[in-house]
C-alpha cells in the first residue's frame, strides 16, 4: 500500500509524506439482503481512507527527512513510524468493523 500526503509541521514549510508498506489490504463487502459481488464483475471500487485518522498519534515532527526533502515511511527509514502507523491500521480498522452498523459492511483487514 502507498499514502502520499502534505504534512505541515509547526514552523517551516509543508514537506511531502510517502508512507508504503508490502502488506496488503482485503476489503470484504457484505449485505443481508444477499449483496453479491462475482468474480471478475467488479472493475473499479473506491474505497476513501482518512489519512488524518490514520496518522494521528503519529508524531512525524522527529521523522528523518530525506535529502530529496519527502519523509519516508516504510520498513527501511523512519521504521518506528512504520510500525505504529501499522498498528494504528489494523486496530481502527478492527474497531471500525465492531462499529459500523449499515445494512451494506464493509470490512477492512491486513494480512
């Protein structure tokens, strides 16, 4: 997976964000009314994720800059950041299950 965003810290200039990760993301959409989706039928979907969510918690004023001036977050720089961005991924959307109560879920997992 890959996040691109700007990140404003409290002085200076806004400085680009590039979190990626090898792990991968599984969407399962369901319905009680018996929604089904067949393999193959489904070409695009759009699925929006609040990155202010996703990255709160996550202090990226201490985050290395790279010379290219972009923070990188990923396995190999700023990797502490990583993991708590990882971590902060499977419990919300874990709790984002329990809470959703539309006829139509959607559930977000990692593997």
């Amino acid at each position: 997976m890959f996040f691109a965003f700007k990140y404003k810290p409290a002085t200076g200039d806004s400085v680009r964000v590039e979190f990626s990760s090898k792990e991968t993301l599984e969407f399962e959409f369901e319905d009680d009314n018996g929604f089904e989706v067949k393999e193959g039928s489904l070409k695009n979907f759009l699925v929006l994720i609040n990155l202010d969510t996703l990255f709160s918690g996550v202090d990226l004023s201490n985050a290395t800059v790279s010379e290219d001036g972009i923070i990188r977050i990923n396995d190999t720089t700023n990797s502490s950041l990583a993991s708590i961005v990882k971590a902060i991924w499977k419990n919300r959307a874990k709790v984002a299950m329990m809470m959703m109560t539309m006829t139509t879920l959607m559930m977000i997992t990692t593997k």
